[in-house]
C-alpha cells in the first residue's frame, strides 16, 4: 500500500512527488503516456516564484544550465513595458525552457528522493473509502494507496471521475500552436510578423535557431472537431490567409490547438482525493502562468499532505490548501480573462489596451502588474499583522549562507535575531537559526515550508501557539 499515488508525471505530479519524499511518504506516480520523448520544444518561461521555490529546493542551476535568462518586461498582455526596477528577489529574471525539459528534470528530482514513476499507466476508475483510495488502471490492475493527486492535466480524469463541479466559460477562440521549418529569409518572416502583430496578436512566430520556428495562429476557419490535431495544411493555409505567404512551411512537429476556456474546480479536495495544476484550473496562456501556478500548488500541497500522513498535521492544515491556493487560481483566471480582451482586435479593447499601455509607464502600475502575473505579490490570510506575514521571504543573507540553502529539506525555519527563541518541541518539524546579523527588519518569524512567512514576533508563548498552529503539538 501507498500513502500516496499521484495521477500524472507532468512539473506538478512531479513536483509534489519530490516535496512528498522530503517527508519520506511513499509515493507513486502513474503517467498515461509512455516515455519522455517529445518531438517538440515548447518553450516555457519560469517566472520569479517558481525560481525561488526551485533555489529552495536546489533545483535552479540544474534548470539554469538549460534555459534561457530574459528581463521580466511586456509579460502583461505583451504590452512591451521595461521590466520594472527593484523587484524584490535575487531571481528577478524569466528563465526560457524546453517544457520537457522541467519535466525530465523534476522527475528526475522525484526519482532521486525515492519515488516510484510508472509510465503507460492510466487511471481509469477508483473508490474511497475512510481508510485509502483503491484506484484502478487501464489494464485492470487495482492498487490502493491512503491518498490520491490528480495532477492529470486540463482533461483530468481524477477530476471528470470525482464529479466535482467544475464552472466556468467554455473556449470562444481556439488557436493553433506548432513548430516547424520555414525556408523565408528570417528578415522577411520578422517584417511580416511585425506587420501583422500589431493588430492581431494572436499571430507570433519565433524563431528557435537552424531554421526552425514557433508558430502561433488563430484557428478560424479550420475544423471544429478537437479531437484531431491540426495538420501542416491547417497552418499554412492560416498563414496565407494572414500573411500573403507560407514562407515555405515544412518538417512539421508537435502541431497543436488551444482555446481560451477558463474553469476552476468548486474543490480542491473531496475525502482523500485532491486536485492540483491544470487538473483544477485551466484558462488561456497569457502571460505564461499556467506551469507555474501548479508547481506552486505542488509546493503548497506537499508539507501539508505529509503532515496529515504523518499524524502531525493539526486538523485544519490539510484543508489549508483549498483556502490558500483556490483564491490564487482565481485571480490568475481573472487576469488572463483581462488579457484575452486586451488582445482583441475590436476598437473597445484596442482603446482600453493604448490607456493601460500609458498607464504601466507609472512604476507603481508596471510593477504591481508584474508581481501579479510573477505570483510574487500573494499574500495568504493568516490573519491580522505586520505587511510581511502571509508573504512569501526574498532569499536574504544569514551568517550560515543564503536562506534559500537551508530549505532544502522542506522544513519549517524560525530564524530569531534575538538569539532568546527557541523551536525545541517541533525540532523533527522545524529548524531554528539564531542570527542577530539576518538581513531582516523584525525581530523573528516562522517560516513555512513553502517559504511564506508564518508568524512575526519575539515571544516565546506566541511562537509557541503559531508553532502549534503550523506544525501540530509538540513531540515531548
């Protein structure tokens, strides 16, 4: 028997296997599809909050070697703004990546702790009960397991089998997505792609190098059924449509269609059955949100799952997930519906598009707007205090090193600059550093294992209570 097994092997299935081994839970993941191999790039932007959580976990240079560093600039509704100036964080960067890159390597990281992936192994039916989830695959093999994670992508079958309601608005415009060859100059395919962008930017192409590019087109006009990919002639045809030429399209891979539906499950979790990533949430791919915002609910998820398992948990925690991480999707649906309409051609959404595109270049505007698609600006609800608490800690200095180095193994952290604290009942649970020289404005605090901070003070009892709070009752 499992204490977990996660449905789906993509950056959130992975990611909350790696923060479940942490904790030494026994995990196994299934992924329906066969193996790692991708016949297309995809390239996907890391924004800060999920480089910080990857510095934590000593995952970032591993990422680093194979993406691409740019300015976090024009990431709201691509509306080309400098990156704003001070942002707090030492990883005030987007990193560009292969997608199947993140995924070899945070499976890889799972792998690594001690999790057991299973490929070609799709979930097709399970049971709860009040002790475990008895969960069945395609082949007929039954495994049981105390907790179930859908992490199964935007089509989850966790979800579609748990019933839970999932409202929303269904897509109104699909585009096509692919890679492929282009024989044209490049000068030319830019010139072209300037031309058209500026009235329809839903129409990009990006060279990755070698001759091959990204192409981003609407899919007006081609097939409505979903079910089948789109084909090269689908592609060219838009682009003669748009462009006046196909600019010798050829050697086509991962050819794809999205649309701009946006849903949010009603629950995050029913019994021992939970949702995370697309699983839960699916909105359109404006400003490039949507891997980030599962990996951080894999990073909320992990702690909290662990400790229920491990009978730590104080009995609110786990439902913690939901009141935390539900309100963030929500606001991620909300600002890419805002960026859907500020992408539309019509003369309405263009004039509020030329007033917003004045209005970022107050700092105050730009970079309120960057924290909020950078997830850097959450601030969870832990009641009343000071502007720090509920906020996720920039990785400060300390005289052991950097903060983000002692998070590694996904413990709670007291770093106390009175030197008087201590965190003794809790120390399987929680570290403690003693650092009257920690570049912080407070006189101690707590922070959790997903690096948002917990409690503020310099007494004892308080410390104690929020102790108690976050990481159950003492061990002695």
């Amino acid at each position: 028997m499992f204490d977990v097994i996660i449905a789906g092997c993509g950056p959130t299935g992975a990611m909350l296997a790696a923060e479940l081994r942490l904790h030494d839970v026994r995990v196994l993941v299934l992924e329906k599809e066969t193996g790692h191999a991708s016949s297309f790039v995809r390239i996907v932007s890391l924004h800060i909050r999920s480089l910080e959580l990857m510095a934590m976990r000593g995952l970032l240079d591993r990422l680093l070697e194979r993406g691409r560093q740019r300015p976090v600039g024009g990431i709201f509704a691509a509306i080309p703004t400098p990156a704003p100036a001070g942002l707090d964080s030492a990883y005030a960067y987007l990193l560009g990546i292969p997608q199947p890159v993140v995924n070899q390597l945070l499976e890889e990281h799972a792998i690594e702790l001690g999790a057991q992936v299973r490929h070609g192994c799709a979930v097709t039916g399970f049971e709860q009960d009040d002790d475990g989830v008895t969960v069945e695959l395609a082949d007929g093999e039954r495994l049981r397991s105390r907790f179930l994670v859908g992490c199964d992508g935007a089509r989850s079958a966790v979800r579609k089998l748990l019933g839970v309601g999932f409202p929303g608005e269904p897509s109104r415009n699909d585009t096509l997505m692919g890679e492929m060859e282009l024989g044209a100059p490049q000068e030319q395919i830019a010139a072209k792609v300037a031309e058209i962008s500026a009235t329809d930017r839903r129409f990009s192409i990006r060279p990755f190098g070698e001759g091959v590019y990204s192409v981003v087109l609407p899919a007006e006009g081609v097939s409505e059924d979903r079910s089948q990919p789109p084909t090269l002639e689908d592609f060219t045809r838009q682009l003669r449509a748009l462009a006046g030429t196909d600019f010798g399209a050829h050697s086509p891979r991962g050819l794809s269609r999205f649309g701009d539906a946006t849903r949010l499950v009603e629950h995050y979790r029913v019994g021992r059955v939970l949702l995370a990533g697309d699983a839960a949430h699916i909105h359109p791919p404006a400003g490039g949100q949507g891997l980030n915002l599962g990996v951080q609910d894999a990073v909320n998820l992990g702690w909290k799952l662990a400790g229920q398992l491990q009978g730590w948990a104080p009995e609110s925690l786990l439902d913690s997930y939901q009141s935390e991480r539900h309100p963030v999707a929500a606001d991620v649906l909300d600002n890419t519906r805002a960026q859907v309409q500020l992408s539309s051609t019509e003369p309405g959404a263009q004039a509020v598009r030329r007033l917003l595109t004045e209005l970022m270049d107050f700092e105050e505007v730009n970079r309120a707007l960057t924290e909020k698609i950078t997830a850097t600006a959450i601030r969870y609800d832990f009641g009343a205090g000071p502007g720090l608490l509920g906020r996720r800690l920039p990785d400060i200095d300390l005289k052991q090193g950097r903060l983000y180095d002692r998070l590694r193994r996904g413990r709670g952290l007291v770093i106390d600059r009175t030197e008087r604290l201590t965190a003794d009942g809790w120390s399987d649970r929680v570290d403690l550093i003693a650092d009257p020289t920690a570049a912080l404005d407070v006189p101690a605090l707590l922070l959790r294992p997903d690096g948002y901070v917990a409690w503020i003070g310099d007494d004892q009892q308080d410390l104690n209570d929020h102790l108690g709070r976050w990481f159950g009752k003492p061990a002695n």
